[in-house]
C-alpha cells in the first residue's frame, strides 16, 4: 500500500529499547553536529548512512535537528562536480520522521512506517559544494498525530532546512505506524519476499548521472516509452537492511533517472520531488516506469514532469520531479 520503512526484528540488541531519550532539552547550535543519532533510531543498519547528527525539542510539537551532508558520499554523491545531491535532503528527511516518531511520540522499534506522500524542494545556492560537509540544520514541525489506545497510528511532520542561516529547502511527509504483528497480517505471504537474483540490463549510466551499472535503477530496454524498475537488493545504500518490497527512496531515485534521461541532461540538479505511493511495489512481478510530457520554465532553467509506476496493471505509486538544467550560471 505504501512506502514502507521497517527493520527486520532481532537485527540488534539495540533494537529491543523502546526509548532512547536522545532528544536534547538545552544545545548550542555547534552541538546539534558533534555526533551522528544512533542508528536504530534512523532504522539504518550501516553507520555511514546515518545523516542525523543531533536533535533538540523547541516546544511541545516544534523540534531542531542537525544534519551533516559529505561531499563524498558513496551513493549521493556530488553533482556535475557542483552540487550536493538534494537526494540527501529527501533521506534526512525520512530519517527526521523516524528518529521523531521512537524519541518524540514513544512508537516502539520494530514498529513499520507506512509513508503515504513525501516530497522536498531545495535551492540551487544551497546544494553548493563547499570546502567541507554541509551541516544542516532542519526545523521540524509534527502535526495530524492519531493515536489509538494510546499508541500514535499516524503523523506528518514539515521540515524546513537552513544552511549557514540561509533557507535551503523544505519538505514535508504523511505516514501510517503499525506493529509487527499488523504488519505480518498486512504483508501475509510477502512478509519474507526477496528480489530474483538475476537483474536485467541496466540503461546505460552516463545517460541517467551514474558511473557505474550497479547505480542504475532502470532497464535498458524501453516498450512504449516505459522501462522497467531495476532493484538490486546486494546495494549497500539503496538496500541498507532486508526489505520484503522496494523502498520510496528508490522510487524517487528511479524517477529521477527517468527524468534525467527524458531530457538528455544527465548533469541537471534535482531540486524537487513530490512522491506519492499508493500500493507496495513487489519484487515477484515488472514495475513499470514511465514519464509524462515535460513542461518547462526557460527564465529558471526548470524542467518539471512525472513519473509514473505501474504494476499489475495498477498505479503502484506517482513522482513528480524538477530538474534544474545548470545553465545561466
């Protein structure tokens, strides 16, 4: 039904605290950046993919988190030699809703998080490389929390990001909580689905902003202008822990290789992706990708269109991207 975020029970001891308490009452700003949140808590298993660094509360639903982007990293790495990738910008802010909802809300770990929309903006200027990590600092509202029988059921939360005191960006996300056992009556059969091991060809990378085959998230071949989805279950960032179907990151990572090899420009700078997700995408069947005409801004160098994936002949889920072209600078 949805993007889902969840980590396969008995992963770690760590997993078996219900609370960490990590929210700070009183930080400096230098604070919020000293170390990275524990990675439980992000449902990451590899500590390098932890983007969080700190987190203090400013009122009861208000709350200021820090966030370190690396030049170097090694999925979302930097763009045309220029840019962060604002891919990271969408990541901290899935992660901003998962460290909230175990700190802020108590939802237990082991819970899964059912993400029905998320979508983020970013600024040319604030994606702009410098001489090192970005630190980022993201004000976070939560809002629209269910509870049933005490027990948060759903929640969204609008994030806007600050770098060097400048707006940056926003973002916001909706998302449904359940327990394990809910989510085992959900998932039935699928609940320990994994991915055929033989992948189809991949398109190829410098048409989409990769280097390599393994970063590719979308068939060579296209039928009636829509390729297929392409999930490598062995990738160690868009995989990061055992899933029983594909993630939204990697749906918006598809749509925006889709987008880049729409326009012919592999090099443009996503500054927008509006992502909603209506059903799971399996791994036992094709997931369509297809692209909608572009429409594009001249004065801003902006070019906008959707993506679409079907499956089973249903829609699985809709992207719509913006994608910056670099010229004029």
């Amino acid at each position: 039904m949805f993007d889902t975020h969840t980590r396969r029970l008995g992963m770690t001891a760590l997993l078996q605290a219900d609370r960490l308490d990590f929210i700070r009452g009183e930080a400096t700003e230098p604070d919020l950046f000293e170390q990275a949140v524990p990675r439980a808590l992000v449902h990451r298993a590899a500590i390098s993919e932890v983007l969080l660094t700190g987190v203090r509360r400013c009122s009861e639903d208000t709350f200021r988190v820090g966030a370190q982007w690396s030049r170097g990293h090694s999925y979302y790495g930097a763009v045309a030699g220029r840019w962060h990738d604002p891919m990271l910008l969408g990541e901290s802010i899935r992660q901003v809703g998962l460290l909230l909802a175990h700190e802020a809300l108590g939802i237990p770990l082991g819970f899964s998080f059912l993400t029905e929309a998320t979508s983020f903006e970013a600024t040319e200027e604030g994606a702009r490389l410098g001489r090192g990590p970005a630190h980022v600092v993201l004000d976070v509202r939560l809002h629209s929390v269910v509870r049933r029988r005490n027990v948060v059921s759903a929640y969204a939360y609008e994030v806007v990001g600050y770098r060097d005191g400048r707006r940056i960006g926003s973002g916001r996300l909706t998302a449904n909580v359940v327990s394990p056992a809910v989510y085992r009556r959900l998932r039935g059969d699928r609940a320990e689905a994994t991915a055929p091991r033989e992948l189809l060809k991949g398109i190829m990378p410098e048409l989409v902003g990769r280097t390599c085959e393994f970063d590719v998230v979308l068939t060579a071949k296209s039928v009636g202008g829509a390729r297929e989805l392409r999930a490598d279950t062995d990738h160690p960032v868009l995989f990061d822990h055992p899933l029983d179907h594909v993630p939204g990151m990697v749906l918006m990572e598809a749509a925006r290789q889709s987008g880049l090899a729409a326009l012919g420009l592999p090099d443009a700078l996503l500054v927008g992706c509006d992502a909603e997700f209506h059903k799971y995408v399996e791994f036992d069947s094709p997931c369509r990708v297809s692209t909608a005409a572009v429409e594009t801004d001249v004065p801003a160098a902006r070019h906008a269109l959707t993506v679409q994936f079907h499956q089973a002949e249903s829609l699985v889920a809709a992207c719509r991207v913006t994608l910056h072209d670099g010229s004029g600078e």
